[in-house]
C-alpha cells in the first residue's frame, strides 16, 4: 500500500514538473475557454470550429514570424471575442505584460467587468491565477508572471508609463488623432514594446470607417491582405465571398417593408449560383494577396459570419438603401467590413434654394412631429422648427430671427412665448414643438441654463458641443450632466456626427426617408438660409502623418447648418416611432407585395 501511494506521488510530482504541451491560441480556447449567457448567445465551451476562420487569426499571434496583426470586419464575426482569446492565452499559458486600449476611457468600465470579468471567472484556469492578485482593478490585473492594463486610447499618461509585451488595439478607426498633446496614440503604445524586440506583438482590430481616413484600412493594405475564401461547390474555385456576385429576389410590401425569398452567390470561376447553406459547408482557407516581411493581414465580412444570415444581410441592405446614405453607410462598414468613401463632402446651396416646394398648409399631412432649436448669438436668438415623419423625412417650417438685448429678461420672455406657437395642418391640426434644444457653449450660459431649467417640464433642454478629439467618433447624442448651481439637464452632443448626418440627408435627392423638405413663400427660407445651411464642409487634414476627417466654414454664417443639427438631436432626444405610427394611420393591415430581383 505504502509502496502504491509512493508511485503515485512520483507520478503526480513528474505531472507538476513536466513541461506543458505546445499549444496555439486556437488549441488553448477550445480546451479552456467557456463562454456564458451573459456574453454569448451560446454559452458553452469555445469551439474554433464553429468560426473556423478565426483560427489562422489567432494562431498567428503565437507565430514567430509576425510580428503585427491587422483585422479589418464587418461586425458580428467574433472579432472581440478573439481578442479575449488571445488575452486569456497569455494569462494562462505564456504571462507577460499586456496592454489592450479602446477607442476612449469611459468604454473601459463595461469592457473589464462585462467582457474581460466574465471570461476570468467562467474559465477556471484563469480564475485561479488572477484571482491570487486581491489588489486588481477595474483598468489593470495582475497574474503570476504578468498583467493586464486596459487604457482608453485618449490617456496620453496611460500610454507611456509602462514596458508591455502584447499590444491589442480594438476598434481603431474611432481612435483620436492624438492622445492628447502626445500624439499618435497607437505610435504611443507601440513605442511600450522596444523592450521585448524578439517577442512583441501588435494587434490591430476594427470596422473600418472612411475612406482615406481609416486606420485599419491602411494597415491592411500594408499587409499580407488575406481575403477568407470558400471552395466552390461546382468548381472547387477558392474566392471570397463578394457583394457584387450576390444574386437576391425579394418582395417589397405595402408598407414599405421587405420580404428576401431567395439569395445566392455566383461563383467567379465557372458562375454557378448557390445558397448560403452550400458555401458555408465548402472548405475555407485564407489567401493572400501580395507578401509582407512582418504584418499579416486579415478582411472578414458578414457573409462568413455562423451569427448572421444572408438573408438578413440582403434585408439590412434594402433598409439601408430605402432609409438613406448614413444608414447605407454603415451597412458598407458593419456589413460588408469596408470603408465608405463620399462622393462629394458639399452640397449646392443653389439646388437646395431652387428645390423649395409650396405646401398645402403650415404643417405638411405627412409631419408627425415638430422640433425647434436656438441658435443663441450676442444680439438675437436664431430659431428653426421643423417637422419630422416617417424614416426621418423633414420638413422646414420656420427660420425665425428674434432681436433684443440678451441681458435683458424680457428678450428670454419674447423666446419663451415664441416657443409656445403653434403651427397648423390644412385640416386645421395644430401642432406645439414637442422638443426644443437651446444652444449653451456662448456668452450667456448662465441664462440659457436658468431658462431651460424652469422649462424642462416642455422638453427644453440646454445643450452643448463636444470638444472632440481629432478623428475620435462621439456620437450625436454623447451624455448628459446637471451642472452645478442650477443644474439644468444639459445635453451634450457630438456635432462632428450631427454634421455628418445633416450633410447625408441633404445629398437625398428623392422625397422619402431623410429627405429635407423646404417651403416656397413662407418660413423666412431665402437664399441666404441656404448659404448657412452649406457654410461647412467635409476635409481631410493631416497631423503628424495622420489623416483627419474636420468641418470647415467656407462661409462665416453657419448658423442655419448648426441648428439642422440640434433639430436632430431633439429628434433623437424624443425618438419617435415614426414608422408604426405611420402604419396606423394608412390603416395598413394588408402587405402588398411587389416581387422584385437582383
């Protein structure tokens, strides 16, 4: 007996101490990897095979060879959870220091507690060695032999305060330009890894966004450039799946909506169309496009994606292209994993002034809602209201100028009645303004924020531009606060997004979904009305190497372009169901469909 537990002791000891198996990244995750239901729509052990194209991008890391991986994708193709895969590979099976940056700060609470935490805790053999350090934080863990820091890429301190090994870079095309007065944020974070020059890696992930301006673009395209390619069914040909080959027949209904009956692609090789279910079951390999001496270069779209359906994607695409060039925009990015490129960053105010229309009354039958927004100067309020619909089709009502002396409290009187107008429908509907947002960034913040405070009871809200970093993307609605004394709810924006979205509606050229209506003889909509409303314009700029996208005035008044973007935001801010809305009031209860192909 004595002899029996002596062997086994040997055996277990001969266990600790002999060396652990080669493993991949790919091998790692699917023998330790577990996802849960709060991350995953299938919780379960991790399985490569189920996305087998990630399997090249991940092992890669562990080759010798490359030094820097770039992945530029659409979304829903497990771009983040490859990621984790490679963080979890270094924790457990090669600890060294890591660094993963996000695009800002504020993403780094829910990626470390939602993302990161889940991962450590659902897989054990990285439970047990992160959870030896009790001093770890939300933004940096410790393990034996290593750690983790999470930094937003805006930190310029975060960035150059210590020697990493890893580099991981997630969504870099909604990097800033600079970190800071630093500069380059990811030329930063690279400059952490001199220390390890045999070893080190730099991994770059992201949607791409625009053209000439997208990071991950041209990282890819100084790589290897490896497109993910499926075996024809017919031919055996390896070609990647491409949107220009994809062949779909679908129904348009009634209301507007869409009914996909059948999509397949045609092969580029002998032309043989099949369905989604025949490629996806052909053998895939990655192929590259040209060599390259130490970066490896990967494009995935959604149509490889185990996540997502074809006929989703040819749904997504009819809506896009119905609801207009922004959403159709980032049908291209998130989609099809590429960049959009603008056909032209300016409109003609002269098409726009010879567009106006006559309208049947005030307040157009197809207007639902109504917005105004304050434009606040030093001698007078610049106010437009204008009237929304169904997919977010406008309608200019009035461009008002009130004159007075802004110290005074009766001016601010004058505007609060203005704002209490009402507009009427040829039926004799009246319609208040059922959101306002009111300009707080000049010289009379303090009066705006005790005006709208006394008035949020009516939806009038201050607002207030982000100081946005070159190149970072801040969403149009980006937060709210309540400024001290008063504290008024004051809505801050991003007004790079709200421009952006502004200049998308006015390029639509057909009534419809964005569509921006304007009256003839009525509402103050003049030439000069239109000179404002085109004063900016899309460039792009270069700082340090880097490319930019900024707004530039070609024209000193600007203020009928600002207040289309408040309108935006009060829209935004409200969020109406136009669309079902819509619906009931057509009475629609039958969907007509209209069969149709591509």
């Amino acid at each position: 007996m004595i002899a029996k537990k002596t062997i086994n002791l040997f055996k277990d000891l001969a266990q600790l101490w002999s060396p652990r198996p080669n493993l991949t990244v790919s091998e790692w995750a699917d023998k330790y990897r577990i996802l849960t239901s709060d991350t995953s729509a299938e919780p379960g052990p991790w399985r490569t095979n189920r996305a087998p194209y990630m399997r090249e991008i991940m092992d890669c890391i562990t080759d010798s060879n490359t030094e820097e991986v770039a992945v530029m994708a659409s979304a829903q193709v497990g771009k983040t959870e490859f990621m984790l895969n490679m963080v979890g590979y270094h924790i457990d099976y090669d600890p060294c220091p890591i660094m993963f940056m996000l695009p800002n700060k504020k993403l780094i609470r829910y990626f470390s507690t939602t993302r990161l935490s889940t991962m450590i805790e659902a897989s054990e053999a990285l439970r047990e060695k992160v959870a030896q350090n009790a001093g770890n934080t939300i933004d940096e863990k410790s393990f034996l032999g290593g750690s983790i820091a999470i930094i937003g890429a805006n930190a310029a301190t975060s960035l150059s305060s210590r020697p990493i090994r890893i580099l991981l870079c997630d969504e870099v095309d909604r990097y800033p330009v600079s970190a800071g007065k630093e500069g380059d944020p990811i030329n930063l974070a690279k400059m952490r890894t001199t220390t390890f020059p045999s070893n080190r890696k730099h991994v770059y992930v992201s949607t791409p966004l625009d053209k000439g301006t997208s990071r991950i673009e041209q990282l890819y395209e100084d790589s290897t450039m490896e497109q993910w390619a499926l075996s024809c069914p017919s031919c055996q040909t390896y070609q990647p799946i491409k949107w220009a080959q994809v062949k779909f027949e679908y129904q348009k209904t009634e209301d507007n909506e869409f009914i996909v009956n059948e999509v397949n692609h045609a092969c580029s090789e002998c032309g043989c169309l099949h369905s989604e279910r025949e490629w996806k079951r052909a053998e895939g390999k990655w192929i590259a496009q040209k060599k390259h001496s130490y970066r490896r270069g990967f494009h995935l779209n959604q149509f490889s994606s185990p996540w997502v359906t074809w006929d989703k994607i040819v749904r997504d695409f009819l809506e896009a292209k119905r609801d207009g060039q922004e959403k159709l925009k980032t049908w291209v990015n998130t989609v099809l994993g590429e960049s959009w490129e603008e056909s032209g960053s300016k409109v003609d105010e002269e098409i726009l002034f010879e567009r106006r229309e006559k309208y049947d009354a005030e307040v157009p039958e197809q207007v639902k809602v109504l917005t105004a927004a304050v434009d606040v100067q030093d001698d007078r309020f610049e106010i437009e209201v204008v009237g929304w619909g169904a997919g977010r089709e406008s309608w200019g009502i009035e461009y008002h100028v009130l004159y007075g002396d802004l110290k005074e409290e009766e001016t601010w009187q004058r505007l609060d009645l203005w704002l209490q107008k009402r507009w009427s429908k040829a039926n004799g509907k009246r319609f208040g303004i059922a959101c306002s947002c009111i300009d707080s960034g000049g010289h009379f913040t303090h009066e705006v924020y005790k005006f709208c405070k006394a008035r949020e009871a009516r939806r009038i809200y201050a607002i207030k531009g982000m100081n946005e970093a070159k190149g970072a993307y801040v969403p149009l609605l980006a937060g709210t606060s309540r400024p001290k004394p008063l504290k008024p709810l004051l809505v801050r924006l991003g007004t790079n997004d709200g421009k952006a979205r502004v200049m998308s509606s006015l390029k639509v050229e057909e009534p419809g979904p964005n569509y921006c209506h304007f009256p003839r003889g009525q509402g103050g909509y003049e030439l000069n009305y239109f000179l404002g409303l085109t004063a900016e314009k899309l460039e792009t700029r270069h700082e340090k190497g880097i490319p930019y996208q900024t707004w530039v005035k070609i024209r000193t008044r600007n203020e009928p372009f600002d207040l289309r973007v408040y309108n935006t935001a009060a829209l935004e801010i409200i969020n109406p169901n136009f669309d079902y809305e819509y619906a009931i009031s057509l009475g629609i209860n039958k969907k007509k469909r209209v069969r149709k192909r591509r």
